[in-house]
C-alpha cells in the first residue's frame, strides 16, 4: 500500500497511524531519507493489500452522519452514526481499516475497526441512543449490529474516506 505524506505528518506518526514498526517502513523505503519526509512524496507502507485490489469504499459524512458501503463505487447500504463532539472533531481525509477487533469491551461496543490514523476508529456502542449526534471523541460510532454486519463484509486494507 502506498501512503501519500500530509503536511506536517512525521515518518514517526505515520509509522504509529498505521500501527507499523518505523523500522519496517524505513526499510520498506530504502531510496527514502527517514529524517527528511515532505508532503505528497509517496511511502509504501507494508502490509496492506492495495486498495486498488478491494472493491469495497465506504464514504462517511460528519454533516449528514451517514456511512455509506460501496462495492465497485455502487451503493450498497448506508448506516446511521455518531460523530466527534465539539473539541474531538472527526478527522477528515482518506484512511483505510487496518485491524478488527470483536469485542473490545467498554464503550465500543461488540466491534472495533482501527483506522489509519492513531486512536481513531469506527466502533459499536454501549449507548445506541448516541447514534445520529456528535458526542465520541472522534471516532464513527454505529449501532452494534450494523458495526458487525460492516465488519463482516470489508477486508482489512478498506478505503474510509470522511468529509465534512
């Protein structure tokens, strides 16, 4: 997978964004200066598939609190969510799904996916009267049983594309 460098982003975050120890990205990318990075400049990050090789997308809207699934950029089903509250916004931009996890307990409800950026992800709730507002702390919150289904139809590597 090729990660795209944003500015301000370090070799150091970006190893711990996608939960990749920075020694295997350096040698991942030999031809790359590990204390020189720049924004736009292309890193492979080991690991992942391509997400030119899955089919699925899903596109989230912190305005609209919906998370849609698209196979081969066709619709296939839209979600109600919860959103970061005021101080904890969303972040925006492309990530992929780098893990799954069933059951992590807490207020994450029955399914956690992480995504490529650090202490984010898109997770189940112990409070399903949450969903449609913003109060997490900038994760994507949905009703367990539509976190599940998610979980169960997309390969790790995923697309997320958030928008304001």
């Amino acid at each position: 997978m090729i990660h795209t460098v944003k500015p301000g982003e370090t070799l150091t975050q970006i190893s711990r964004d996608y939960r990749i120890p920075l020694s295997v990205i350096i040698d991942a990318n030999p031809s790359i200066d590990p204390n020189i990075i720049y924004p736009g400049q292309s890193i492979v990050i080991p690991g992942f598939p391509s997400p030119d090789t899955i089919p699925y997308q899903i596109e989230v809207s912190i305005h609209n609190r919906w998370l849609r699934l698209l196979k081969d950029g066709v619709l296939q089903k839209q979600y109600p969510i919860a959103v970061g509250r005021m101080l904890y916004a969303t972040p925006i931009g492309n990530f992929i799904v780098i893990n799954k996890a069933p059951n992590p307990g807490g207020p994450f409800g029955t399914m956690w996916m992480s995504l490529s950026k650090e202490h984010y992800g898109i997770h189940g709730t112990n409070d399903p009267s949450s969903i449609g507002q913003a109060v997490s702390r900038g994760c994507i919150r949905m009703h367990n049983r539509d976190v599940e289904e998610l979980a169960s139809i997309i390969p790790i590597g995923t697309p997320v594309y958030i928008h304001p």
